[in-house]
C-alpha cells in the first residue's frame, strides 16, 4: 500500500510529507488563505495532519 499525492504515488508517507508541505507553502504564497491551502492539499488546519 502506498500513499498518493496530486497524481503521483509515494511508498512512505515520511516521503510524501516534504511534498504535501511544499504544495502548501506555495498555495499561501499564491494567496490563498490558511484554511483554504491546507483543504486543497488534504490536511486540517488545526493539525496540519491528514
């Protein structure tokens, strides 16, 4: 079982994390707020986990 991430597959999740937290770097960099960067990737905003 692996783990899946805007179309590309991760064997670990330790490995998709640094992607998934990039994603959503450059989400608040585009203006999106908060809230709607961490739904986009997938994550709460009050624990940032999935």
């Amino acid at each position: 079982m692996g783990y899946e991430f805007e179309g590309m597959e991760y064997a670990r999740l330790a490995d998709m994390r640094p992607v998934r937290r990039q994603r959503y770097v450059e989400l608040l960099d585009r203006g999106l707020n908060f809230t709607q960067a961490a739904h986009v990737v997938g994550v709460s905003k009050r624990t940032g986990n999935a």
